[in-house]
C-alpha cells in the first residue's frame, strides 16, 4: 500500500510484506474466515515457520492490512469537512484530494477488504474511528443530541464505505476526482445539520 508520503505499511522483513501480499490474493478467491494456515503457507510458497514467525493467524494477517489501511487514513482526511461551497468552480478540497488519492492508490486492498471474502468487521472498525473522530469534531454542536449526531455519523460512514466499494469494483466508469467531488457535495448537505 501507498500513501501520498510513502509506504504506510511498516515492514518487519520482506517475507512479512510477502505474507501480506499472498493473503490479498488468496481473499480474492476464498473467505477469510475459511483460510486454515495450511492451506495458505501452501498457496503461498512459504514454510509455516515463516508464517509464525510474524503472525499467529490468518486473522492477525487481516488485522495488520486493516490496520495499515486505517493507519494511513489522517484525521484530517478520515471525515471529510469541505470548506469550499462554490461547487462550480470545481474546486476540491484539498484534504478530500488527498483522501481520494490514498483511496485510488489503494483500491485493491479496498476492494479485497470490503468485498465478498473480506473481514465484515472492517467497515464497522472504520465506522467507530470515523465516529471518535467526528464526535471531537462536533462536540460544540448542540442543535443535535448525541444519539442524532451519531445517527448522522452511521450515515455518512456508511454512505462512504458503500461509495468507496462501489468505486473500488466500477474504478473505470468515473474519476476518483469526481467522487471526491460528489462526496464534499454530499457531506456538505449532511453537515448541514450541525450548523
């Protein structure tokens, strides 16, 4: 994975980073949760002493990709708050450019993680950073209670995982700009309410 800056992931050695890489392959052809480490050392061309010398599960090789992914989401980038209101000079903000490219530039770890065989847990794992994060935000708000705020939060959470899926699987019917775009226009609306 790549970020902006560089490499997010913070490799202990090559064979780790080869782990990972081989654990995104074989999710795009088995569940998660049906992988024994057998069965993936074998896809994998490693020994199952290699395996354990960085992770004790399949699961534990989940956790460090999401982990990853999560860590290379900002603060700053993880809830979009657009300052631009004049949409048609169709200018984006630059911490949703950001937040697009770190999208773009990991789209198959998005697509692996957020589909069929990924962990179901990782959406709510973002959900409940995205929700840490907005309710600092917003904690001057008082036009809503805290239920209704974290109501708005699930919505937005939820509309931008399913619109990240949706673009990890239809990456060439429209431009990751113009889902940044759509996606201040939209937050923009939401957020509303808490002015």
């Amino acid at each position: 994975m790549q970020y902006a800056g560089g490499d997010v992931m913070q490799w202990q050695s090559a064979s780790e980073k080869l782990i990972c890489e081989k654990l995104l392959d074989i999710l795009e052809i088995t569940p998660f949760q049906t992988i024994k480490v057998t069965e993936f050392v074998r896809f994998a061309g490693i020994s199952r002493s290699c395996f354990y010398l960085y992770f004790d599960s399949i699961y534990s090789v989940v956790q460090k990709l999401e982990d990853d992914f999560i860590e290379g989401l900002t603060e700053e980038n993880q809830v979009i708050i657009p300052h631009f209101s004049d949409y048609s000079s169709n200018r984006i903000d630059p911490r949703t450019i950001e937040k697009v490219e770190y999208i773009r530039q990991n789209i198959r770890t998005i697509r692996i993680l957020t589909g069929e065989n990924g962990d179901p847990s990782f959406q709510m794992r973002m959900a409940n950073r995205t929700w840490r994060i907005f309710r600092k935000q917003f904690a001057h708000c008082t036009k809503l209670s805290e239920s209704q705020k974290k109501l708005v939060c699930e919505y937005m959470c939820g509309g931008q995982m399913n619109l990240y899926r949706w673009y990890a699987n239809n990456e060439n019917e429209i431009s990751i700009y113009e889902v940044g775009t759509l996606l201040e226009k939209l937050t923009s609306k939401i957020l509303s309410l808490l002015e």
